[in-house]
C-alpha cells in the first residue's frame, strides 16, 4: 500500500509539473517540441486532468488543486475552438447573397479532394461559390469539364502542381509559385474589380507521435522548418503584387493553427474563421476534425461575415467557406 501511495504521490506531482511545462511548449513552441505541439491541445489536457484524477488526493487537495488549475488555465490560452464554439454571429444571408448578385460579396470555398477524388471535387462546386480553391486536383481535363457544368459564367480556371482556382470571371495573370504546390491568379471579377486569388497544399506533417523516439523529434522540427520555406515563398508571391489589390488565400497549411510556420504569413492578411467563423472549425481528419489546417485568408480590402467548416462525404478533409464583402462597395 506504501507503494502505491508513494506512486499516486508521484503521478500527482508530474500532472501540475507536465502542465506547466506544456504552457511553456505552446507559449513559444520552438522547432524542437514540433513533436509535442502537434498534438491536439485538447489531448494533452485530457492526459494531464487523467493524471491529476488518478494521483487524487495523495498528495493533498492543494497538490490536486494544482494540477487541475494549470490544465485548465493551458486549455484557455490555447485550444482555438473554444473562441469558435464561444461565438455567436449575427448574418443575414438574405443580405449577403443579394450582394453577391449585385458584386459587391463573394464565397471563397477551399476544399483538398483527397488524391483527385471526383465526388469531394463536386461538393466543393455545389457551394454557390464565386471562387473555388482545390488541392490534390484530378486531371485538369476532368476539372475542366466539372467547372463547365457546375460554374456559373462567366468563369475561368487555373491550375498548378496538383492545386487549381475556379472563379467566376476574366483571368488577368497566372502565376505558379516557385518551390511549393501553389498557384496564384489575377482576376477580374464580373463587378470589374480585380482581386488576387491564391491556392497550395504546404508539405504533409510527420505522422509519428512516438515521442520516445529522438528521430522522431528531429523528423518533425525538419518537417515545421521545410515548411515555413515554402509558406514563405507563398508569402512573398503575394507581396509582389500591388497592395491596393484584395488578396484571398486559402489552402491545406498541413499545420495547426498557432504553429510558428504562420509567423511567414503577410500580416495584413486575417484568418476568415477567427474573425467570422463559429461552430467547430476543425478540418482534419473529416470524421474526427482535430485540428483546423485548412484556412482561408483576406486582406483588409474584404471583410469576412461568415466562415464554415463543413463536412464531406468524399475527402478526408472538411471544407472550409468563407463569405466577404468588398470594403470598397459595402456601403
């Protein structure tokens, strides 16, 4: 029983030093604890609080009161959909979808089709969208055809390495994006405006959790570092464009939101679902959303009033819409 007790006492110790020491992870999340910070925060609270129940009181009710606090105060910093689940926005659809037929709002949907899969390809085509950002594309043929019977015109289509934009309206400029499956199109849009519009899928995360592992550490702060290059090269496309022209980006960052990788991100551009979005704005895996790594993004040109993460019945991946109004043209 000695033992034991001398066990629950030490299990008891490690919860509020294990939570302290997570606090201090997701705080400044360093390339070194990549392996530790992509992990769900909501799994390590509940790994520390089953801690903290399973030592109970061994150590006395303050030595329990502090576990308990410091799981509770790291889920508060930094569990995202606590903000989303919090938020209750006031949209009147009927408002904005009559600017979108008059031109002054449009519907930004992103969506990865799961290796070329056709069905996820047309659920992101039902979404009454004005622009559609896909990642891991079928044949641009096939795409081509879908476009045709789903788009309204006048609509265009552009696409990269494995990445393409269908929009309504004239293509301008057609860039790929040096280093990265991305692509970047100037466009036209049926109101006369012009807008940049930006899509990629970033490099895949390491799929390995066995922290017991030195490898795998290294092979997850290589991963984070290989990909803040290529989100740079994105980010740089993007300033060489005039700054007067809106900008909306979207696409499989294949990281969760607060990795350091964003730090490249150009910072006038703002996260549509932190400013609209509400519900449960997780994405992957799509039966099970744990983490929100596909993102949409504008510039203060356009104000976002209503952003979603919607499951599908043909990707691994939820889709994410985003609805924006032209600032220019709101009032």
């Amino acid at each position: 029983m000695r033992v034991l007790k001398l066990a629950r006492l030490a299990v008891g110790i490690l919860s509020p030093a294990l939570g302290v020491a997570m606090l201090f992870a997701f705080s400044s999340r360093p390339d070194f604890l990549a392996a530790v910070t992509v992990l769900p925060v909501f799994v390590w609270f509940l790994f520390g609080v089953g801690l903290s129940l399973l030592a109970g009181r061994a150590g006395g009710g303050r030595l329990l009161a502090a576990g308990l606090s410091a799981w509770l105060l790291f889920l508060v910093l930094y569990a995202p959909e606590l903000r989303s689940l919090l938020r209750f926005p006031i949209h009147n659809d009927a408002e904005w979808e009559a600017a979108q037929e008059g031109g002054s709002a449009l519907r930004v949907v992103t969506l990865n089709c799961f290796v070329g899969t056709h069905g996820a390809v047309e659920e992101a085509l039902s979404q009454n969208a004005d622009i559609v950002m896909v990642q891991e594309i079928p044949p641009p043929r096939e795409l081509l055809a879908m476009g045709e019977r789903s788009m309204r015109k006048p609509w265009d289509i552009v696409w990269g390495n494995d990445v393409a934009i269908l929009f309504r309206g004239e293509l301008v400029e057609q860039r790929a994006i040096e280093g990265t499956h991305g692509v970047g199109a100037l466009i036209r849009l049926p109101s006369g405006e012009q807008l940049l519009a930006v899509t990629f899928r970033l490099r895949s995360a390491v799929f390995n959790a066995n922290l017991l592992l030195p490898s795998v550490w290294r092979k997850h702060s290589t991963n984070r570092q290989a990909r803040r290059n290529e989100l740079r090269a994105v980010a740089q496309f993007v300033s060489s464009f005039p700054r007067d022209v809106p900008v909306v980006l979207g696409g499989d960052f294949n990281a969760p939101v607060g990795d350091p990788v964003f730090e490249e991100m150009p910072e006038e551009l703002r996260d549509a679902f932190e400013e609209a979005g509400s519900g449960w704005g997780n994405t992957i895996f799509n039966s099970f959303p744990i983490h929100r790594i596909d993102r949409i993004f504008a510039s203060p040109h356009l104000e976002c009033v209503k952003a979603r993460a919607l499951k599908t019945e043909h990707s691994d991946h939820r889709l994410v819409s985003a609805d924006l109004v032209l600032r220019e043209k709101a009032g």
